[in-house]
C-alpha cells in the first residue's frame, strides 16, 4: 500500500521519456565517441592570471 503515488510518478517519467522529442547533437555525439578532444569553457585559463594569488602561497611548498 502506498505505492499508487510512486507508481504514478515513474509512469509520468517513462511516458515523458518516451514521447518527448529530443535535440540531439549528433555531430558532438560522433567527436565524444570518436575521442577527439572537446572544448570546454573552463579549459580557458590563458586570459586568467593564475599568479594573482602567488603572493599569498606558502615559501615552503
């Protein structure tokens, strides 16, 4: 007992999974599975000055 709400739950998921229509990126589907490297916003660091913080760094590491 007590399932009906659960049970109801996962059936509106599974049918919005099933129904929807998805936009997929093929191409960046085929570049992931090909391993070809993938840009990614945090890769750049070159307009980030990394030594901002250099000054406060412990001498003896």
């Amino acid at each position: 007992m007590g399932r009906g709400r659960a049970k109801a739950k996962q059936t509106k998921v599974a049918r919005d999974l099933k129904y929807r229509t998805h936009d997929t990126d093929l191409s960046a589907l085929a570049r992931e599975l090909h391993g070809e490297p993938v840009k990614r916003p945090e890769d750049d660091l070159d307009d980030v000055d990394l030594d901002k913080w250099s000054d406060y760094a412990d001498p003896r590491d």
